[in-house]
C-alpha cells in the first residue's frame, strides 16, 4: 500500500478534504476485511509510531498498539510521567528528538487549553506525521470510526437525523473533544445533526459556527437544542454523552451545582422510544453506566457500541498505513 497522505498530520479532520477522508474509510474498509480474513498486511515493517499518552485509555492506546502490529511495525507506548516532560522539557526538543529515532508520533494530551497547542508545537518541529489521539478540542480517530460505523449501518449518510445529546456523568470531567469532532464531522456527509444539551454546557461559538458552514456547503442541517426530548424525536442515531463544562467553567472538579441540576438527562427506554424503530445507539466509551444510560440501552438491541469500538482498530490503522513512509 502506498502512503497516499505521507507526513500529513491529523490533528483535525477539519484539516482532511472529504476525497482524503472517504480515502482513509475505504482503506479502513479494506484493512477490516483483511484483518478478519487473516490476509496479511504488513505494510509498516521496520516502522516505529511513538504513542505518548498524557491520560489513560483502553481503546485509543490498544488500537494504536495492536494495529501498527498487524501492519509489521512497532508501537512504543510513552507514559508522558515518566518522560522528561514532567520535569518541563518542551514539545519542540520532544518532537525533534522522537522524529529522529522513528516515523510517526501519536499524542493523547487532553488539558483543557493546553493539548491542541502542544501538538501544534510538536507538528511544526517533527519531521514526521503527528497524530492527535485526542486533545482538549479534537478527537480525529473517534471520529473516523464513528463515520466508519454509521455507513456501515446506513450506506447514505444524506439527511440521516443524528443527534448527539449530552448526558449526566460523575466519573470525570470529560473533554468536548468527542462531540465538537462529531458536529464538524458529520454534516460535511449531509446529515442532519442535532446538537442537545441543557444551559451551561455549550461548545465553542467558533465550532458552532463552523458546524453550520459545513453543513451549508453539503447539504447537511445543524442546529441546537435545549430540550433534550427533542433530540430523541424521530432520530436514526442518537450519541447521548458526557462532556464537561470547559466553556463557562475550567474547574476541573467533577461534580458542582450545575452537573446535578441536570441528572435527568441519561439515556432511557423511554427517550428509545420517541426516536425512529431502527434508531442506533453510539457511545466513544467508556460510558458511565447508570448514569449517562440505562443498562437495558446500551446492552440492547439498537446498541452498536462494540463495533464502533472495533471500527478504532481499522481507521487506525488506516491513519497510520497512508501517513507512515520511508525516512
Ligand atoms: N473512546 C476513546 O478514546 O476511548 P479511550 O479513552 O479508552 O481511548
């Protein structure tokens, strides 16, 4: 396989054309029928992608890790604690260093006003692809399985109602990374995307306002709402999750008075059941059973959450098969 994208970085699919995006599903496509038939794909033999993780993950690390495997090459997993990063040395010397001993670097650095500036800094030194495995405002590989996901279910994606709905938490105060990729991502393939949640957890009027402009440019439909029954209504996919309130408040404490306001938003039965028949439900994960959702939700019969977990290990690999290349 060549590498079609070599040293492009992906911090935001913003900075993806659609041709370059529906290229990284078909090679995701492809490696997924590969991977499931056994047919090897060892396309980055002798490559090395460091994965530097400032917070904790089971899908993004694992999918990185095992599918740089899969394609013959090596992963090395970088707890930033224990680099000299935690005693202050800078992205520029971090990024030039790693771009010398290897062929991509993969970053998760989630501090709210802190991971996406880091990564730029390290794009602008590495002489290698950057990879953002998630940071205060993108989360690029969720969003390519999420998309991944949604066309497998529904081939045309035009005017499909897809809501993505916040929901009570308490387990941490979670980035908005996963819902702004999603509401710039999505109406760029005509959806019809309804953003819900109730005062106080807003997501950046520049992202906002980008969301309608993409949506304008194809086709698609944005708009906001407060009412979180109107986002069930008649939807063929509904993505009710948490994020924090990063926008009007950068506490970093969990629960405040504004979080338990709102514990009545969680996804039910009974939300299920204004949205169409066929309605899927999605989740990044990891979920906060209980409380984001009811048991009875996510392990029911509209859940497609395994797969779009599944869906990380191919568009992963996919990222890292079209932007790895020789030195
Ligand atoms: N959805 C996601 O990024 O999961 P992890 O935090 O486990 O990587």
């Amino acid at each position: 396989m060549k590498p079609l994208f070599k040293g492009k970085h992906l911090i935001t699919l913003e900075e993806w054309t659609k041709p370059e995006i529906d290229t990284l599903l078909a090679v995701s496509n492809e490696l997924k029928h590969d991977f499931l038939t056994n047919k090897p794909t060892r396309y980055l033999e002798n490559k090395v992608a460091f994965l530097m993780f400032f917070e904790q993950s089971t899908r993004t690390r694992n999918s990185m890790e095992a599918g740089i495997a899969h394609l013959g090459g090596t992963g090395i997993f970088l707890d930033t604690s224990k680099m000299q990063i935690a005693h202050g040395e800078s992205a520029k010397d971090t990024a030039m260093i790693l771009s010398s001993y290897g062929h991509a670097i993969a970053c998760r650095n989630c501090f709210w006003q802190v991971g996406n500036r880091y990564l730029r800094e390290m794009a602008e030194h590495s002489t290698v692809p950057i990879m953002n495995l998630q940071c205060d405002l993108y989360h690029p590989m969720q969003g390519l399985a999420d998309l991944m996901t949604i066309q497998e279910v529904y081939p045309t994606t035009e005017h499909l109602k897809v809501s993505i709905i916040w929901a009570y938490a308490t387990t941490h105060k979670k980035p908005i990374s996963v819902p702004l990729t999603q509401i710039l991502l999505f109406p760029r393939y005509g959806m019809d995307v309804t953003l819900a949640y109730p005062e106080g957890y807003d997501l950046p009027d520049w992202a906002i306002q980008k969301a309608k402009e993409n949506a304008l440019a194809n086709h698609g439909s944005f708009r906001i709402t407060h009412q979180m029954e109107e986002a069930y209504c008649d939807a063929d996919v509904v993505i009710p999750k948490n994020w924090g309130s990063w926008v009007t408040n950068d506490s970093t404490a969990v629960v405040d008075d504004l979080l338990q306001q709102y514990q009545s938003w969680k996804c039910t039965e009974s939300m299920m059941a204004l949205a169409k028949p066929t309605v899927r439900y999605m989740h990044a994960l990891p979920a906060d059973r209980g409380n984001e959702v009811e048991d009875s939700v996510i392990d029911g019969k509209h859940s497609i959450i395994y797969q779009e977990a599944e869906n990380r290990l191919h568009t992963a690999k996919a990222v890292m098969a079209l932007t790895i290349g020789d030195k």
